[in-house]
C-alpha cells in the first residue's frame, strides 16, 4: 500500500470519528464508530508492510 493511501485512510478514520463526536443518536455514533474502525484497520494491515520495504 502507498504512503498516500495510509494517509487517506488515517484522515477518513480521524473523520469519521469527528462525526461519530457530533452524533446524537447511538446507531448513528456506531455507524461512524464502525466506519473509523474500518479504515484503521485498512492501515494496521499495511502498517507490516511497509515496514518490511524499508527494511
């Protein structure tokens, strides 16, 4: 994954968790919640990956 993807997803995360703080109804808090975990987890599973390209 590029650089620029990794930093896509972690400002989509960071977002997301923004909306889910200004969310006044639970489901909608957890959609955004579920949202933001999604694009962390798009970014933890390159995080070995890139470290291997610079090893």
């Amino acid at each position: 994954m590029f650089e620029d993807d990794l930093i896509y997803y972690r400002r989509r995360a960071e977002a997301e968790l923004e909306q889910a703080q200004r969310a006044t109804k639970p489901e909608v808090v957890k959609a955004h919640c579920d949202l933001a975990n999604a694009y962390l987890e798009r970014v933890a599973s390159a995080e070995p990956e890139k470290q291997s390209q610079h090893a």
